[in-house]
C-alpha cells in the first residue's frame, strides 16, 4: 500500500492518520476507523503502479467532506506523465479518475509536461529546484562551493527545468541533444555543448526508468564518473538502471517512487512531501 493519511493531533502536529484502508471478503476497499476524532489534512499517493490507491484516494475524499474538510491530494509523481498524447490518451484517463473526486486542491511534484497541468483540475504544481538545491547544495552558500561548474539539460524538453535548477544555483546551462529511431524506440546521436574543463556538472531531468538517456549522454561528454552527478525528480529506476553507478559519482532523487531507495543505486533520496505541503 503507497498510499497514507494526514490528520490533525490535539497539539496541532501533523500526524499520519488513524484512517485505514481495508477490503471486503469480495474486493472492494473501504475504509475504517473512520470515527476517529481527527481533522483530515490530506491524502499522500506514492505511486507504484497500483491503481486501487486511486480507489482509496476517492474514499478518503468522501470521507474528509463528510468531517467538513478541504480534500488535499499530494501525488508527488503524476501517473501515465508520459502517455501525455496519442491514443489512447493514457494521462486523461488517469487525470479524469483523480478529476472525479472533485478534490479541493491536487498538488503534483515536477510534472513531466504542461499537459498534465492543463488536464488536472484545482492543481497546483511544485517545481524541483528548492528540492535539487537542497540535495546538491546542502546548507552551503553556493553550489559551486561544493565544486559545481554548471548544470546539462539532456535534451530539448529538459531545458526549461533545467535552466530554473541553474539559476536557483548561479550555475552555466549546457544542452545537449539526442536522437530516438521511433521504429524501434533507440536512442542515439548524443551531443553535448563544450563543457568546462574542470569542475563537477550536475545533468538535471524530471523522470529516470531504464536510464539510457543518461548513460548516452555520459559517454558522449567522456566526464570521468567524479565529475558528473545526476538529479531525477522521480526514480522508477527499472531495467539497466543500476548501471547508472559506473558513469555517475553521485546519483540525486525524491522519494515520489518507492523504487528510488533501491539498494544497488544508492541514491541520495530527498523526502518530497516537505517541499509539497510547504
């Protein structure tokens, strides 16, 4: 189960709910304790490619009006962000589900493009770059008094995201370029800009499956793994990933998937639900 509840405690403190979920004997999932003298704040749904935390998030909507509350969904990464076009229309379909509980307000970590946004109704959209900033900077004054010299968008559609992460860190962009053979789905072609000759660069994107992107990009640049550090806002990290570790000294994600603490990665993990709900 991915998917958690927020209440109120008497002193004020947010506390994970006493609301459960459940299923009857036939399948269907309900909820219980839900007498409980609490004030609902939200719903939380980490995704993991399990649609009845959708069903749940839909009960607990209902739940929270009937207590008089607003209904606040946190879903750090937004299902089908890819399937953003195309039929079928993956990311409608997902967004018209979550649509249906008539939520007060869905807030969305970094999604993968304007369409999602544009889909969701009352959203509200949290970009990454307080939440990379903390992950690469720490508490130090700059990035570049950690060794950065600048900031790589892997390709066009991470430019914009990319360019917000390197002026929030007073760092150069560099763009680089790729090419994918859509008969059979190969990437290829990878170019990048001159980079510095010295110096840490950070590649900076939204979402990171298998990872070929990255690694084609990490050959292309010839950076020896010391000087190359990857930021994804979300880590499925399926597939080749884990050779991710051979071409990247330091490798920086969110916990929006369960799957970004896995072991053979050893990702720096940055909790996402702080910088959602502030």
């Amino acid at each position: 189960m991915t998917i958690r509840f927020l209440a109120k405690a008497p002193a004020g403190w947010q506390v994970t709910s006493q609301i459960t979920p459940f299923r009857f004997p036939a399948g269907e999932w309900h909820l219980k304790n839900t007498e409980a003298d609490e004030t609902p704040l939200g719903a939380v749904v980490h995704w993991e490619g399990n649609v009845d935390d959708l069903v749940i998030l839909g009960l607990w909507a209902d739940y929270a009006r009937s207590k008089g509350a607003k209904t606040v969904a946190y879903i750090p990464y937004f299902p089908a962000a890819r399937a953003d076009r195309g039929v079928p229309f993956g990311a409608k379909t997902y967004a018209d589900i979550v649509n249906s509980f008539n939520l007060d307000e869905v807030v969305v970590f970094d999604p993968h493009s304007p369409v999602i946004v544009e889909l969701l109704n009352n959203v509200r959209v949290v970009d990454s770059t307080r939440a990379v900033r903390m992950a690469v900077a720490g508490h130090i004054r700059e990035a570049a008094d950690n060794g950065y010299v600048g900031v790589i968008a892997p390709d066009k559609g991470a430019v914009a995201r990319a360019q917000h992460v390197a002026d929030a860190l007073h760092l150069p962009l560099f763009k680089a370029t790729k090419v994918r053979d859509f008969e059979n789905g190969k990437l290829g072609n990878f170019q990048v800009e001159e980079l510095p000759a010295e110096g840490r660069l950070l590649i900076v994107d939204d979402i990171c499956e298998g990872g070929g992107t990255f690694v084609g990009l990490a050959e292309a640049s010839g950076l020896p793994k010391e000087r190359v550090s990857l930021w994804v806002s979300h880590g499925s990290f399926t597939g080749r990933a884990p050779q991710l570790t051979q071409y990247f000294g330091a490798i920086y994600t969110t916990d929006s998937m369960v799957s970004a603490r896995a072991p053979e990665l050893q990702a720096n993990v940055v909790p996402v639900l702080p910088f959602m709900m502030n």
